[in-house]
C-alpha cells in the first residue's frame, strides 16, 4: 500500500537546528536580526538604503537573490558590510545558508543584522532563519489586495512597511482596505508607511527597530 511521506517537513526539520544556531548565536551577542520579506520591486533595498543612511547603530545586512550581486552592490556604497547569497534557483533563503554567511559577517559588537530575502511572498515566510522578527515590506503599486492573498506572511510579520506612499496621489490604492485587512490577520503588528526616497515615514521606522534593540537587550 503507497504511503505519503511528508518530505518538506524533514527538510524544515534539518533547517530549523541551523535558525537555533543563529539564534544562540545572535542572543548572546545581543544582534537584532530583521528579516524583510517582500515581492520583487516592493523596495525593500531602496528602503534598506535610506535606513542605513539614518539608523543610528552598527549594521550589517546579508542581501538574498536568485542570481547576480547588484543589491549587495548597491548596499556596499553605504559604507555597510554585506555579503550576498545567490540561491541559484530558490526562492528563498534558508538557514543554514545564512549560517554560512555569517562567518563573513563581523556579528561582534553589531547591533542590526537585516537580511533581504528572495522576492516573494511565500516561501521566505515559511521558513525561520533564526530572525527576531518578519517584516511584511509591501508597495503601493502592488496593489491594496496583497494581505489576504498571502495571509501567512502578514500573520506572521512583527511589522508591516507600506513603500512608496508618494505615489498614492496617483494610484487608485485604498490604504483603509490594506490595512484593515492587515489588522484583521495580526492585531499587534506595527504599520508604517514610507516614501523610501523622500524620508518620509523613516523616522517611525527606525524609531520601531530601535525599541526592538532595547527590548531584546532588556
């Protein structure tokens, strides 16, 4: 008689151990890991580009890709350490890549470690690397819809990013749908909206990751 065997559970299983490992690892050196999950062409590197310029403590970021280095590129004109992770084909990133990675990565005395995952909006949310928190990086070109389209991803998030708020004046977005959609999935998350190349909005974010600092220090 067939039997069905539940081969993505083993290979959640044999991840997790890394994400624990990183987890120890970045508890003790008291490093906030932040994980920005978010589609293709949503911002996420625009909004890690501006964060880096204004974010008052020692960073690092591992940026995640299907293929080439043009992020971490971009990142590295900052003046922030960076490595990068092609996943050849996968779409996401997984722990014991990150893992590798930060033997390149100086965690000692770092404060924020962000990693950008693979543009998407599902598989990356599914699989913990060991981060404190998901963070739901969404734009207002994608459209208002995206939250209950991909609810786990928004249950999961510690903070939802509205980008590209300057172009609402220009785009049929309903905001009150987004985010009581978003509310309705996870009450707690923080909501901020940001114009990534104006600064708007900026402050409120980097205000959120320096409370996240604190309190895991606490």
């Amino acid at each position: 008689m067939p039997r069905k065997i539940n081969i993505k559970r083993s290979v959640l299983a044999a991840d997790e151990e890394f994400a624990s490992k990183i987890r120890e690892k970045l508890h003790k050196e008291g490093t906030l890991m932040v994980n920005l999950i978010g589609s293709p062409g949503a911002g996420k590197t625009t909004l890690l580009e501006t964060t880096l310029g204004e974010i008052p403590f020692s960073c690092a970021v591992i940026e995640g890709d299907v293929a080439t280095s043009r992020d971490a590129e971009r990142i590295s004109k900052t003046g922030t350490p960076v490595v990068q992770i092609n996943t050849q084909g996968g779409c996401h990133l997984e722990a014991h890549l990150l893992w590798k990675a930060l033997d390149e990565i100086p965690t000692s005395g770092l404060d924020v470690l962000f990693v950008e995952n693979v543009g998407n909006l599902v598989c990356p949310a599914e699989f913990d690397l060991g981060e404190d928190y998901k963070v739901a990086v969404c734009s207002v070109p994608e459209g208002p819809d995206k939250p209950l389209k991909y609810p786990h991803l928004f249950h999961e998030a510690g903070a939802v990013v509205l980008t590209k708020v300057d172009l609402i004046p220009y785009i049929d977005f309903d905001g009150d749908l987004f985010w009581g959609d978003v509310k309705k999935l996870n009450p707690l998350a923080s909501c901020i909206e940001v114009a990534s190349l104006t600064g708007k909005g900026i402050d409120a974010w980097t205000d959120l990751l320096g409370r996240w600092l604190m309190e895991k220090r606490q």
